[in-house]
C-alpha cells in the first residue's frame, strides 16, 4: 500500500465496462455525446467518500479493502497534513470541493496514557473535531460513520455491553471520545457512531506487535490477566464499515450508536500467549499479573466486551472469532 502522502484517490466504479470506447477508439460524434452524458451520469451516482486520519490504522486498512465492480465508491483518503479535523473551513471546503457523500473518522488522539497530561489536545481531536465533522456533514448533508471505544464504559459489568448501557468513563481518552459520540449525535443525528475495542493491524504501533518484539527480545514477560475483551483485527472492521455505507447505498443508513469487535472473550495475558503461538515464538515464559501491579497513569476499563447483535442483525453483518483474525494479521506482519 501507498503511504498517504497528499491526498490519495481511489475510484472503483464500471465506467469501462459500460463504455469501451473510452480505451481510445475513434468515435463519432453521437458515441461522443453518449460517452459525455454517461460520464455526468456516473458522476451522478458515484458516492464519494472523506477518511480522515487515513495514515492510522484503520485508515491504513480502509485502503485495502476490496471494492466490487458494481460499488460506484471514490475513496480520499486524508490525514493531518492534507486535512486537519481541527480546522472546521478546511474541512468544509474539502467536502464541497469534492462533493462528499460520507466521511468515515478514522483521525483520533489515540495515546490512552499521555492524554492524562494532553488533556487540550486530546479533547479538541476527540470532541472538538469531530463537532466540526458533524457541522460540516450537516450543512453539506453527508452522512458519518465515526469510530469510538469501549473506553467509554467502567467496565464494572460482567456480561458484554449493549449500546444502551450507562456510559461512564474513566479516563481522559475515554471522555473526550464519550463526548466526541455526543456532539456527532447532537449536531448530525443521522450518523453512524461504532465502538470498538482493541484494535490492532499489521500498520502502526499496536499490542500485537510490541508482544512480538518483547517477545523476540526477551526471556519473560508479565501480563495483566484480570482486564477481559475482545480485540479487533482493524481490516474487520474496515471491511464492515465498507459493508455499512454499501447496505445506505442499497436500502439506508441506519443511524445511532453501534458496537464492533471480532467475537470471542479473552484476556491481555491469553491474547498475548495467542500471538506468541501463532507467530511461534517458544523462548518467552509469559506470566499473568494483576492491574494493580502494572499500573498505569489512565485506567481503563476491566471488562469491555463488547455486545455486537445490533450491527450484525441491523447490517447483515458476519463477524470473525479474534482467534482468526490474529492469525490473518500475523500471517501478514
Ligand atoms: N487503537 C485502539 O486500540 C482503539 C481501541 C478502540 C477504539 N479506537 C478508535 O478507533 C479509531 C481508529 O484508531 P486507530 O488505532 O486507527 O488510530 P491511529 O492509528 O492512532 O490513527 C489515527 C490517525 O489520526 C490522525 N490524526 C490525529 N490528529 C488528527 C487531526 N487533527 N486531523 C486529521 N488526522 C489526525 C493521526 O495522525 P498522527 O499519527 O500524525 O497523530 C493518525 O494517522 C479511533 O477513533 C480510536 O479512538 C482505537
């Protein structure tokens, strides 16, 4: 895959099937005045679509998601240096300019930890920013699909959460993101919002690679044990946000709160034992310990599997076991 550099297009529609005459054929004045008139057409009904945050991790996999022929789908993938969340006209502009009929916000301030000391910062991508979305999808009458975290729960449950629980969250990440879904909602009701959990890909900094390393580089390893969810390999995801917009495409976009993650239950230390296995990795001894002795300065919630029967049922969704998808990933790294 491409980095993002400058803003990046991708086009996926039947132009050329529908019209071989498009490959350089001569054509005469009629074919012109059809081909002319089908391009408009196309232009029509093509969908074009904003990522923002396009160099993260799900953006990176949004990239590689597989479009049909019969899609009508232009991707621009953007990130902070082509398009800044933080700047409402940019972005307002960068949606008229290009007619944008979804923006899909992949672009957040992800590092859990810092943003205990971060806390302007944070709260201007993950709140402000995506107030900015909303306004500018509003006027423009696009339409969101935005990503949230199961951060914003307290993990005080201990069977998975619906969309409907009590949000309460317990970190500076986990507010500013809990927000982020209620300035979305408040100022563009028709959107998507999907919480998901534990993501990890083949691109960028995630738990997956850094336990490949550590366990490359050393002999043993401690693992907290007592914090339970589910991860998420991000190409899932990418994919059924790609299956979300085909199915407003088809029928509508049903708007509201939403939850993703792969199926299947486990634990930091058992995920992590998993990884080790699956990328063969024998000479780390991986013990399990308690949150209380790895501390770290956000908490996080610990219990957040994720309950996904409103978006598989609402978009026909089929969601893989994370035993799977580690292994895809890894196969892949
Ligand atoms: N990672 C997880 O474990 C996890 C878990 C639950 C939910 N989520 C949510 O899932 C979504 C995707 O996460 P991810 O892991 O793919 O995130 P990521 O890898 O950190 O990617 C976020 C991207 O947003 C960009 N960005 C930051 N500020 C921006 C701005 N002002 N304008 C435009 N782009 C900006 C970042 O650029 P820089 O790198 O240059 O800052 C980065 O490329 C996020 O909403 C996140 O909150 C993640």
């Amino acid at each position: 895959m491409q980095p993002v550099s400058g803003i990046h297009c991708r086009l996926h529609c039947s132009k050329r099937k529908l019209m071989p005459f498009f490959t350089g054929n001569k054509q005469s004045g009629d074919e012109k005045e059809i081909a002319k008139n089908t391009i408009a057409f196309f232009e029509l009904v093509q969908k074009n679509i904003l990522v923002t945050g396009g160099n993260g991790q799900l953006g990176s996999e949004l990239q590689r998601v597989q479009l049909k022929a019969e899609d009508n789908l232009k991707f621009f993938f953007t990130d902070v240096d082509t398009l800044d969340i933080t700047d409402r006209n940019a972005l307002d502009t960068f949606v008229k300019a290009n007619n944008i009929r979804y923006i899909i916000n992949c672009a957040a301030y992800t590092a859990v930890d810092k943003a205990e000391d971060d806390i302007d910062l944070c709260y201007k991508i993950n709140r402000d920013a995506v107030a900015n979305i909303a306004a500018v999808a509003a006027d423009n009458k696009a339409k969101v699909v935005h990503v949230s975290t199961d951060y914003v729960f307290d993990g005080t449950k201990t069977t998975s959460y619906v969309e409907s629980d009590p949000v309460s969250p317990r970190s500076v990440y986990g507010r500013s993101k809990q927000e982020g879904e209620a300035e979305l909602l408040r100022l563009c009701p028709q959107s998507v919002v999907i919480r998901t959990a534990w993501l990890y890909s083949i691109y960028g900094n995630n738990f997956v690679k850094t336990m490949i390393r550590l366990g490359k580089e050393r002999e043993a390893l401690s693992v907290v044990a007592d914090q339970t969810g589910t991860p998420t390999n991000a190409a899932d995801l990418a994919a059924a946000i790609v299956d979300i917009i085909r199915y407003a495409e088809a029928k509508e976009l049903v708007p509201g709160i939403y939850h993703f993650s792969n199926e299947g239950v486990t634990t930091w230390y058992d995920f992590t034992l998993a990884i080790h296995r699956e990328a063969g990795i024998t000479t780390c001894k991986v013990s399990p310990i308690t949150t209380a002795e790895y501390p770290t300065k956000a908490t996080r919630p610990q219990y957040s599997v994720l309950d996904k029967t409103k978006i598989k049922t609402t978009f026909g969704l089929s969601i893989p076991q994370w035993e799977d998808s580690l292994r895809k990933c890894i196969e892949e790294l």
